[in-house]
C-alpha cells in the first residue's frame, strides 16, 4: 500500500479539475487537515500531465507561511504580478487559505475584476471566515466546493483499488470481500476518515492524530478566530454533543449543563458548524400540528473526532452500546458528502408522539426517507418509517444496515434494504 496522501483521488477531483477552464474562482472549503494542499498538488499535476501546462505558468502560495502572504499586502502590487507573467499565456494561481488575505473579500473581488488572464484556485479552513470575507463579496464570481473527510469508498479506493472496483459493479459480494468492507467500515465508526488518521496503521498513531486535529482546532479556530475565551465551557460542550450524536437539542439543558446562558450556547452550536465539527440537522415536516419543526438533532463531521471527544475508542465496534448511534452518524456523512455533490436538503422526521425516520433527503418535490439499523438480520421495518410511508407515499425508501440485502413493497412505495456503500448508487 502506498502510504501517502498524494495517491488518494478524492471524490470532488473530477469537478474541480473540469472547472479549472471556468472564468469564475474555483474556492474549497473543507475542516483543516483534510487535505486541501494535497488536492491543489494533485490539481497541479493534472494541470502538467493532462492539460501540458508548463510549470512557470503554475504558481502557489501558502498563506500559513508568512513569506507567501507578503505578496498580498497590496491589491494593486499583487494584480501587477499577475499581469506581467500572463501577458504570453493564461496563468494559474493556488492560494491556500486565502481567508488570510487582509480584507480577503474586497481584495479577491478586485483581482476578479480586473480581468486578468488567470485562473484562480482558492482553499480555505473556516466557513465563518470563508463567509466573513470572501463568500459575499465574491457572490456571481466563484464556485464552492467542499471537501470533508475521506468517505467510505474513498477509503475503501484506497486500501483495496480491486475491492473498489468490484463493489462499483456488484451490488451482490462474496463473504470475503463482505467481511473486507465490514472490517474497514468499523475502523471508519472508531477512527473517522481524516487522512492521516486513515494512513496510520497503529490505534495509538490514529488517536495521537486525532488528537493534534483537535488541538490545532482549538488553538486556530477557537482561540485564533471565534475568540472564544472560555475554552473549558466550549470543549465541555463539545464533549457533551459527542455523547449524544442523533439526539435531538436541547438549548435550555445544554445551557445548564455548561453553566452558561442560551444566547452563548447558540454562539457557540454556529461555531462548531461553521469550522466543520458539529452538524445541527433541521427536522422535515408535512403536518406542522403533528410533527416537531424547531427542534434540531446534532451529528459530528467525523465518527473519529467525536470517539476523542469522548476518549472511547474500545473495540470491537459490534459490541459497543453506542455502535447503533456511531453507524448513524457515519451515514450522515456519507449523506453529507452526497448533499454537497447533489445539492440537495437533508433532514430528519419525528412526530410529536414519538415516531421518527433517521433521515428525509428532500430534493424538489422528491422525498427520500432513511433509517439506519445496525443490527438487522431480515425486511422488518422500524414503526416510524411506516408511519412516514403512510403519511407522505414517497416513491422510495432506504434501509441502511450491515447485513441484509433485499426489497419490499409498503403501499406503493418501494423499500430497498442496502448496505453502505451501496449508497451512492440511489442518488
């Protein structure tokens, strides 16, 4: 296997590469050390390799690094660089963390307009900042793309290219190759999928990483840009939504918890979303008397972050009491990375008298419900979901468990009951 980050292809590279001939900024967005950098070499390669760029028209800057950010001091000095070496040819231009930029919006929107021939790529670690400073400001003059931890299939690409391509074709496995997936599905519910954390063969190197992740966040984010100062109140916050991943919100007990008042609990749930930690999902609803419309249920980005919240990373992921919520969790990103891909609204459902379907991806007037079992042997359906089969007649529905393959009809909606990397594939 060749351990290093270079050689994995993430799901986002075909887009992003066949949108380096568009005009517009090509911005990524995406939780730090997720693999921004690698993606802009990777993009690099592509540009030499396929598109025969010649290398002194490819130019990178690393806003971590201080000697990069001196060139964009000045607007008007930075556009006259670009123009003198484009004058022959188009050039590209890689700008890691281009948050960092002084006044990064109005800085970016002018070099957008002045028309240069160039082509612009930038990365960026905070949506608050992305939002802050670059988002608006650049509103007609950019494409967003995001880029989270590496997916299940992405991992599974990785590990085993055969595998990968077997399971592209086959909707049906051998047990071995089954047992394969089951294997790298549980690490993935233990350790999540940030690069270095997927790379590392060792547990102890897994959770050293996961804890530099967590430290960097802090230290950047939390203290660096939110200028939280009470960094105990906000990691026992954290610590206390990696306990109750799925659940529903509950403001005023969070509060209480955490010994402070609401107006910071909510300050502090928009920080965690907008750095790509924590995941509020908003609830779908046909029959507002009927069902909950203000409550929120809370997922993390990544299973392996919220296992280091929690310091629980026994094994193995079978046996756990929480393996039902950590499947969960891990669909939901899976769920997420699809949603930034198809750009459409994920949600949850939950009635008032109880009855609940895990997730309701909404796309146009199409509903999709979902509910994810972790142990479930034959075409039983949870009572929820057939309360919500009943009340909306979706087309489909989705079963998303470890070991059961098949299909029932509920009305005229049709249940397929899958595994999950075969969840792509209704999309």
């Amino acid at each position: 296997m060749k351990n290093n980050l270079y050689y994995i292809k993430r799901h986002i590279f075909d887009k992003v590469a066949k949108h380096l001939s568009n005009k517009e900024m090509t911005v990524i967005i995406g939780p730090r050390q997720v693999g921004k950098t690698v993606l802009l070499k990777q993009l690099r390669e592509f540009l030499l390799t396929e598109k025969k760029i010649t290398p002194e028209n490819i130019y990178n800057f690393n806003l971590d690094i201080i000697f990069d950010r001196t060139l964009f001091d000045s607007q008007t000095d930075f556009i006259k660089f670009v123009k003198q070496r484009s004058v022959k040819s188009k050039i590209y231009v890689f700008i890691d963390e281009a948050q960092k930029i002084n006044n990064a919006g109005v800085f970016l929107k002018g070099v957008f307009d002045s028309d240069l021939n160039a082509k612009f790529v930038l990365t960026g670690s905070s949506a608050l900042e992305i939002k802050a400073k670059i988002q608006e400001s650049l509103t007609g003059r950019k494409r967003l793309f995001h880029l989270l931890p590496f997916s299940l299939l992405e991992i599974i690409n990785y590990k085993n290219p055969a595998l990968f391509s077997v399971l592209a074709k086959n909707k049906k496995i051998a047990k071995r190759d089954n047992a394969e997936v089951l294997d790298i599905l549980e690490d993935y519910c233990l350790y999540g999928g940030y690069p270095q954390v997927v790379l590392a063969d060792d547990v102890s190197e897994k959770i050293s990483y996961l804890g530099e992740i967590f430290t960097s966040y802090i230290e950047r984010d939390v203290i660096g840009f939110l200028r939280i100062e009470n960094e105990n109140n906000f990691i026992k916050l954290v610590k206390l939504l990696a306990a109750q991943i799925g659940r529903l919100i509950v403001v005023g007990e969070l509060s209480v918890a955490v010994n402070t008042d609401r107006y910071t609990i909510d300050r502090y749930l928009a920080s965690l979303e907008k750095t790509f930690i924590n995941y509020r999902l908003k609830p779908h609803f046909k029959n507002a008397r009927q069902e909950i419309v203000k409550a929120e249920k809370s997922f993390f980005i990544d299973n392996g972050l919220r296992n280091f919240g929690l310091n629980k990373f026994q094994t193995p992921f079978i046996e756990r009491e929480d393996s039902g919520e950590l499947l969960e969790n891990m669909i939901f990103k899976e769920l997420l990375v699809l949603k930034h891909e198809k750009n459409f609204n994920l949600k949850f459902w939950r009635t008032k008298q109880g009855a609940e379907v895990d997730f309701v991806v909404e796309n146009g007037l199409d509903i999709l419900p979902i509910e994810v079992k972790s142990n479930l042997h034959n075409d039983n359906i949870a009572t929820g979901l057939v309360g919500f089969i009943s009340s909306h007649n979706p087309p489909r529905a989705l079963v998303v468990n470890l070991k059961y393959q098949g299909k029932r009809i509920i009305g005229k909606t049709e249940v397929y009951f899958i595994l999950p990397y075969e969840l792509g594939a209704y999309f």
